[in-house]
C-alpha cells in the first residue's frame, strides 16, 4: 500500500512584497519534496511514479508556469527568489531525467519492454511534457535533452503516432491565434488603442508556442518528418504573415498612446522584444522543418556515396518538396523577405549545386522573381509609413542559421547567442540599410542630383554623385553632411566643382545569331539569314493532305506535274515536237515511191547523213535479209493456220458440263481401274496396274504394321 503524501503545486513567484515569504516556504517544501523522491530507491521510486497521480500533477505545474529565459518575470534584483527558482529547476529536470531510465545500476533496473509499455500507459511522458522539457531546458541542456527524448522515442515507437495526432492539432492553435488577434485588433480600431491585457495575452501565448515547437525539432530532428508531412512549415509562414506585423503595430500603439500607464509602456516594450523571439523562432522552426526533411537526406547520401539511382530518386523527390513549398510561400511577402535574410535562396541552390543534384532552372528562377518582388513590396511600405510600425527584417542581428547542428560545416552556438538584445529596432535605419544594396540610373538619379544642386548651386554634378553614392542615394543626409561639415575626409578634399563625367555608351553585345554557325547556314530552310523560305515546305511530322475521298487522292496528280516536261521529250504524251514524231511532219503529197520495193541500196529508216554521206546496206546482206524475211512469213502463215484447227478441234472436244455423270463412261472406267471377269482375259495396262500395286502395297493402307510399330518405339512413342 503506497502511504499518502502532498505534493505542493508550483505557482509563480509574485510581485508583491508582502507574497513573498509564504511563495518562498512552498517552494522551499516543494524542493524538498523532490529531494525526498529522489533519495528513495529504484523500485519505490517506479511505485511512488506510477501509483502518485499528484506527483505528475505537481511536476506538471512547474513545466507550465516555470521560467524560461525567454520570461522576464523573475526580478533580476531578488537573488533568494531567484536561487530557489533555479534549485527547483535543476531538481525538477533530475526527476524526468530519473524516469526516463530503466537501468540505474546492475540490480537496479527493468526490462525495456516492460518500461516502454510503463511510461506509456501511466502517462509518465507524452508530447506536451516533452515539449515543455525542450522549452525550458533546451538552451542549457542540448546534448542530454536530446539523448533523452531520442531514448524515450526508440523504446517506444507509439510516441510518434501521438506526434501525429499533435501535428493534427497545431493546424487548431494556428487559426485560433489568428482569429483572437484580429478581434483585439479590430475591437482597437474604434477607441484608437487596443486592450492591452488581451493583446498581452495574445503575445505571450504566440511566444511561447512558437519558441517551444522551434526547441522541440531542434532537440529532436526527426520530428521535422512528422511536421512536414503535415505541412507545418507551410503553416508557420502563413502565421508570421497573417499576425507578426499587426501584433507589432498593436503593442506599438499601446507604447505610443496618451492614455497608457508607465506600466503598460514598460511591459509594451518588453512584449516588443518577445515578440522579436516568437520571429526568430518561427523562421527557425520553418528553416529546421523543410531542411532536415528534403535537403538533409540529399547531402548525406552525396557525402557517403550511395548508388546512382537511389540518389537520383532521392534528389527529385528532396527537391521536389523543397521547391513547393518555397513557392507556396511566396504569397506570405513579410515572412519571405525575413527568411530571405537569414536564409538566402541562392545558397540552397549553391549548396545542392555542389551536391550535383539537378534542379529546374525555370523553377528557379521564378522563386528568385518572387522573392525580389516581395522585397519590393515590402520595402515601399516600409518607406511610405513613418515611424516603427511594422516588424521587418533585421540584417544587423546575429543569423540563426547557425542554430541547427545539421547544417554542414557549421557548429552549435548556445541558443541565448541568437536572441535579439534590443527592445526597439528604428525602423527607417533599416529602409536606409535596404536602400544600399539598390542602383540609382536615368531620371531618378537625376531628379537626386538636382535637389541637392537647387541649394548647393556652386557644387559639380559630378561632385554631387559622389556624395550621394556615399550617402547610400539619400538626398537628406547629403544635404545634412554638408551643412554640417561632416564630410568624410575623402570627400571634403574632392573639388566641389567636379563636373559629371558623361557615361560611355555601351555597345550592344553581338547577337547570338551572328555567332551561330552550322553546316545547315544558307539551305533553303535558313530562315536566320533568308527571307524568302518556302514555308509551304516545312511541317512538322509526316505531311498529310486533305482530300475528301481515297478517289480525290488517286485522281491528284500534282506531283507528277515536274515530270511532264522531261517526257514529252520522249514522245510519252500526244504533244508535238517529240523526237518520234517530227518526221510525220515532214509528209509531202509528191513523194514518189516508184522505186521502194527494189531491194538495191535499201536504206534504214534512221539513217543519217554521217560527214555527207549516206550510210547504205551492202546488197549481199540485203539479199540474205531479204530470203530471212521471206522464210519468216511463210513459217507464220503455217503457224496460222495450224492454230486455227487447234481451235476448231478444241472448240468440237468441249461440251456441256452435266449434273449426273454419263453411266456408260463410269462403267469404261471401271473396268479400265479393275479389268475383265476372271477366266476372260486381261489388258496389258491392267496387268501393268496390278504389278505396280503389288510392289507398292507396302506404302499405304495397314501394310506392314510391324514394322511401323518398331519405328514408334524406338522414338519413345509408346510404351514398352
């Protein structure tokens, strides 16, 4: 039976005097309460925390309501309060520290299994205790924070379901902080001011959500997987937009107001620089949570050198992510431009570069667009409103990129390093700051040169440029160094009278296309360099034709339109002109033919005139030539009429096709195939039919069955 026993509550410490001593005698039982559970041995300490629930309780009230050092509310002047406080804290972290372990010593100690399935189901830890751990003891106590929490999340795995659940409702707590904000704000507009103790209220809790989910990935990275794949990162960029510069504008009020006590000035600066921490906070926690997830894996597998195909796959989907998001983001312009700051775009993609990872250059450089468009945006407001009303980047604070011990090459400074050190940021330094990094040409440099010159009328134009670009193009300060002799030195010995030298004009850089050679310049096709392409010829794949039918296509004959000059050359078509044809042209009615049949010096019809002669036949040839001819017609007149008693007999041996066979050539053929009766005689082609069928009777029918079956046998066809 485990004896009763009270555990005394934590409460902060107060801020009245006379509270003093009764806080400081609870909280010196409460410190010696957690002396007298530590003191106890391993198995009565597991009794008193898995049986006590006021034990949680009391541990619990000191995680919710104990100091961070991002609270200001511990007076730094109370050294007791403060001692106490920081005894209360070391012994409270010794306790968790304490259950975390399942092996003290050799004897003292259970089995894993056993602790794991303890802590979990007697809510010894869950997400929000280790959380509020990674809160308070995060800065201080890094390296054994994360030894513990990657302890407790490896002996049992079912605290990553729950960081899912908790993903789940961090979407919940984002809107709400978004909807209180905007009614305080709006219920201000009216009075001028808004209610400060819910505006407090509002900051506080943004701060310290904001600073514990930065501390919680830090601590534990693999997390980062979990937020990720809830899109955390997308909705801390949204947040930082939708409520950091209004909260900024409503604490800066309430310091600016008449009608504000010096109390709530005091606390409005102090929530200023809060404010400056949840910044900080959420860009890091943005930075940690798209880092480890997509770019992390892909330097690692770079440095170990793992397959090419499994980097490959690894790269595109790494940066797949890693270039959705940032464009998702690129509507949020204030968290942009302040991210943009600590962590330029330019030096991931170097970074991956390195890493020979492919990234898309049109992606690329539409997110490098996007980021200056919002630098511009966000840098006419800052410069269109006076005074330090909207919280914006600020490039003299020291980076926290460095805060993150995997980003490479880089070290693990202590955390408060990284926290802003002044209360209020003059906000038009920061527009000057901006301004340096801009060119100043053409008409607007002008317009800057002649405002100075309309006072300063002895002062060169050339002098005044100097100034100006001395003075970051700031009219004001020039005029104001001037009056005041305040020139640099380097500035003060220049003649005041120096003229403005003229610009050179530059030479437009030769066209791409006048560089451009190829073995294809000047074709037909070199629209670069002609003017009159047939573009009639070019198309793109294989050039089909619009005809209605497959008779329109046949009947199309444009193509051969090329051709009919070449042949009608040779007399293909009836036109005239042809070389076959021109002597018919030469007809005459007078041509006498007395002497054509006379076989003396016959001549070929396409003889030629060769050096004014006539080539002529020999008349021993014309004679054989002739008796040839003559053989040749008398063979074709009988060849004639050989071929017509061919036809006649044909023509008398086919009749009519019948239906029914003639019965009378059926029996001829029948006999024929099986001769006479038997005692009658036979044919000679009967016997010679029967000798054949004998002696070939082995190759057909039934014949010869043994033999046969050996033959499938010995091919394994059947059986034995």
């Amino acid at each position: 039976m485990l004896e009763p026993f009270v555990w005394v509550r934590y409460i902060r410490p107060p801020e009245e005097e006379d509270m003093k001593a009764e806080w400081l005698e609870n909280a010196r039982y409460l410190l010696e309460d957690l002396g007298f559970l530590l003191s106890l041995p391993h198995a009565r300490f597991w009794s008193r925390v898995v049986q006590d629930q006021e034990l949680h309780n009391s541990l619990e009230s000191f995680l919710n309501q104990g100091p961070r050092d991002y609270d200001l509310s511990v007076p730094e002047s109370d050294i007791e309060v403060e001692h106490v406080v920081m005894a209360l804290s070391r012994r409270v972290f010794i306790v968790f520290i304490r259950m975390a372990t399942y092996k003290e010593s050799g004897v003292e100690q259970m089995p894993p299994e056993v602790f794991a399935q303890l802590i979990y189901d007697k809510y010894v830890f869950d997400i929000p205790k280790l959380i509020g751990l990674c809160s308070m003891y995060g800065p201080k106590n890094h390296a054994l924070l994360t030894k513990m929490v990657s302890h407790i999340f490896t002996v049992q795995p079912a605290y990553t379901d729950d960081m899912l659940h908790f993903s789940a409702s961090l979407h919940e707590v984002f809107e709400s902080i978004k909807q209180e904000t905007g009614l305080v704000l709006e219920s201000g507009r009216s009075t001028g001011c808004p209610v400060w103790r819910k505006l407090k209220d509002i900051c506080l809790f943004l701060v310290d959500t904001c600073m514990s989910l930065w501390r919680f990935v830090d601590i534990y990275p693999p997390s980062a997987n979990v937020f990720h794949q809830y899109t955390i990162d997308i909705r801390l960029a949204s947040l930082y937009d939708a409520v950091m510069p209004d909260l900024s504008i409503g604490v800066q009020k309430v310091i600016e107001s008449d009608d504000a006590d010096c109390k709530s000035r005091e606390e409005g600066v102090k929530m200023l620089d809060r404010l400056k921490h949840a910044r900080l906070a959420i860009i890091n926690a943005f930075r940690q949570i798209l880092f480890i997830p997509c770019i992390h894996p892909l330097l690692q597998s770079s440095g170990e050198r793992k397959g090419a195909e499994a980097t490959q796959g690894e790269a595109s989907t790494g940066v797949e992510d890693f270039i959705v998001v940032i464009t998702s983001c690129l509507g949020e312009r204030t968290f942009i431009v302040d991210y943009e700051n600590y962590f330029p775009f330019e030096d991931d993609l170097s970074l991956l570069q390195q890493a020979s990872i492919y990234i898309d250059a049109t992606r690329t450089d539409y997110i490098l667009e996007g980021i200056r468009s919002c630098q511009e945006v966000v840098l006419s407001r800052t410069s269109s409103r006076p005074g330090p009303t909207k919280v914006s980047s600020y490039p003299d604070e020291p980076s926290i990129a460095a805060s993150s011990s995997l980003i490479p090459g880089v070290q693990t400074p202590p955390h408060e390093e990284f926290l802003p050190k002044s209360n209020v940021r003059d906000e038009m330094a920061v527009t000057r700051e901006a301004a340096a990094s801009r060119v100043v040409t053409g008409v607007e440099l002008d317009s800057l040169i002649t405002k100075v010159k309309d006072l300063f009328h002895d002062f060169g134009e050339g002098f005044i440029l100097a100034c100006l670009e001395e003075y970051k193009f700031d009219p004001e300060e020039v005029i104001n160094a001037v009056l005041e002799e305040s020139l640099p030195p380097g500035l003060a010995s220049m003649d005041h009278t120096l003229p403005r030298q003229a610009i050179p004009e530059q030479t437009a850089p030769p066209s791409a296309l006048e560089s451009r050679h190829c073995i294809y310049d000047g074709d037909e096709f070199d629209i670069f360099r002609r003017d009159d392409v047939d573009l009639s010829k070019i198309h793109r794949g294989k050039k089909r034709e619009d005809f209605k039918d497959a008779k329109e296509m046949l009947n199309c004959k444009k193509d051969l339109a090329p051709l009919q000059d070449l042949y009608s050359a040779y007399g293909a078509f009836e036109t005239e002109g042809s070389l076959y044809d021109k002597h018919l042209l030469e007809y005459e009615d007078e041509y006498d033919d007395t002497y054509d049949e006379n076989a003396v010096g016959q001549q070929e019809p396409d003889a030629v005139e060769l050096e004014g002669r006539t080539i002529q036949m020999p008349r021993v040839l014309a004679a054989l030539d002739q008796n040839r001819s003559t053989r040749q017609e008398r063979k074709a007149e009988m060849n004639g009429d050989k071929e017509e008693e061919d036809d006649e007999n044909e023509e008398e041996q086919q009749k009519r096709d019948e239906f029914v066979p003639n019965p009378e050539e059926l029996r001829r053929l029948r006999e024929e195939r099986r001769g006479n009766a038997k005692g009658k005689g036979q044919d000679k082609e009967v016997l010679a039919n029967r000798r054949h069928k004998e002696a070939h009777k082995g190759h057909v029918g039934n014949h010869n069955r043994r033999a046969g079956a050996q033959w499938k046998r010995r091919g394994g066809m059947v059986p034995f």
